[in-house]
C-alpha cells in the first residue's frame, strides 16, 4: 500500500544511520516494529498483581518430575 507521510528528514536519516539500513522504508519499517512490539510488551503490565502467586510452589521439583516422566517413555 502506498503512503505518502511528511517525516522530519533528519529523524528519517538518523534512524538510517543508526540502524544501519540502507532506505527510508527500512528505517520506518523497522521503526515501526520495534514500536509495536514495545506497546505489546507494556499491555502486560495490565496484569502486575493481578496473578495469584503461590509461595509453596516449587517449580524444580516439577521439572524434576517432568524429566522423571520423560525418561519413562
């Protein structure tokens, strides 16, 4: 899909060079995924407190169990 966008030149250049990709589309492209891979990441902490947590859990001892269960078979 085309798209014409006015984009500050220098930003454009800089995110080339730091990226080193070798055209605008490249660099907002990349820019792009990285921006919503980063907005992704943020809607976790939606769920900060909201995981009950249990203190007594080992989760050793269900690896252990787990490797225990694979060698069997």
């Amino acid at each position: 899909m085309a798209t014409n966008l006015a984009v500050d030149d220098r930003l454009i250049d800089e995110a080339r060079s730091i990226g080193h990709h070798k055209t605008k589309k490249e660099a907002v492209t990349a820019a792009l995924d990285e921006y919503i891979r980063w907005r992704k990441q943020l809607r976790i902490l939606d769920h900060f407190g909201t995981v009950d947590f249990d203190a007594k859990y080992d989760y050793k001892k269900t690896r252990r169990l787990d490797r225990i269960a694979a060698d069997r078979k």
